[in-house]
C-alpha cells in the first residue's frame, strides 16, 4: 500500500469518526425527548413521532420537513412544529379539517373539508348525506370561503334542491344559491346578532339577507 494510499484511507478515517462524534455530541447535547401533538383529534401522534428519526437532535431536526410530513395526513390542513431547547420536547401544533359536506355526486360518494379537501370519512361529525352536482359542490366551496373571509364559519350542509342550499353557519340556518357577495356576509354577521331566536338567513337574493321563519330549497322535505 502505497503512502498515497494510506493517507487517503487515514484521511476518511478522520473524516468517518469525526462526523460520528459530532452526531454523538449532537444528541447528547440536544436529543428530542418526545413529540406532543396538540389540536388534533384524527392525526394519530405516532404518525409524528414515525416522521422523527430515532436519536433524533433538535440541532438536526428538519422543522420544515416534519411540518410537510404531518401535513401530507388528509385530516391535516396545517402544522407547525415548536422546540424547547430545555425540555426536548417537540410540539406538533396541528389544524384539522373538519368535513362540512357528505355528497352524493354522480353516484360517488365525496366528504369534504371547507378548503376543498378529500376527506376518508366523517371524523365523527354527524353530517346529513345531500345529493349535489359538481356546480353545486363548486357552490359550496366558493361560498364556505367568503363566509371564512367575512368571519363566520360554515358547520355543515344540510340539504340542497333546486332553489338553494341549506347549511348551517355559525349554529344558524342560512339558505343560498350560486353566490354570496363580502357585502351579503357582513350583513349577515350583523343580522345574527340582531336575531337571536329561530330564523332562517336567506342569501340568495342578491346583495340581500332575508330573515324569514322557514325557506324551501325544493328538496321535497318542506321548508327548514
């Protein structure tokens, strides 16, 4: 073995032991000591903790990736990972998608969250099964988001025909068609404080809200 050779050998050598040393100190140092996942009721935490490789330090620990990785979960719509440095404790801070919708949509079954989202089940929230077509999901979807715009949440869709979808925002009943205007949500915000016994808010007049006791959507159950 020529000397050449050998310091090369000796050189990845150094280099070998050099790295593991540091990834030694590194643990030692700083290791994860465990993952808490706070806000989630459908993200199972041993998903977390199978996103952190063993010996994991919070030196080395990819907060950007591990939030991509709990991220890719369907029931997940967003993540964001603390470190405290005492501790060794890593927080997963989760944000769930909640279904809003169970449709029948072309003889397909399709439970989706307000951003869109493809859902693998209810999640345990009790939603009425409504018989849309892909514009009405469109409906829907595009309606949810002014609603979460305008500061008020879409709960559920309850039912749906031919004048309209019924849905419950804010624990209140509200009917609309195809489109709901900034303008329209605001006064519906104040229109419910205003009204705190049963009323139906009916949106689908244009830059209106009716407050009526019953609205017919035309689905053959009668008025809601």
């Amino acid at each position: 073995m020529t000397s050449h050779l050998r310091s090369i050998l000796l050189s990845l050598l150094v280099a070998v032991v050099t790295t593991a040393a540091v990834v030694v100190v590194t643990y030692l140092s700083f290791p994860v000591t465990g993952i808490r996942v706070e806000g989630a009721t459908m993200y199972p935490e041993s998903d977390a903790w199978d996103a952190v490789s063993q010996h994991a330090s919070l030196l080395t620990l990819n907060d950007e990736k591990l939030e991509r990785r709990v991220e890719a979960n369907p029931w997940v719509e967003g993540a964001e990972v603390l470190e405290d440095t005492e501790s060794g404790i890593v927080t997963v801070e989760v944000e769930e998608r909640r279904p809003v919708l169970d449709a029948e949509v072309e003889g397909q079954r399709r439970t989706l969250a307000l951003d869109g989202g493809a859902l693998p089940g209810l999640g345990g929230v009790g939603l009425q099964r409504v018989e849309l077509d892909e514009d009405q999901v469109g409906d829907v979807l595009r309606v949810g988001r002014v609603l979460k715009e305008g500061g008020l949440r879409m709960e559920s869709v309850d039912s749906a025909g031919p004048g309209g979808i019924a849905a419950t925002v804010e624990g209140r009943q509200v009917v609309f068609a195809e489109d709901v205007s900034g303008t329209q949500v605001r006064a519906l915000g104040d229109a419910m404080g205003r009204w705190r016994e049963s009323a139906v808010f009916d949106l689908r007049s244009p830059g209106r809200v009716v407050v009526t006791a019953d609205a017919d959507v035309g689905d053959g159950t009668g008025s809601l």
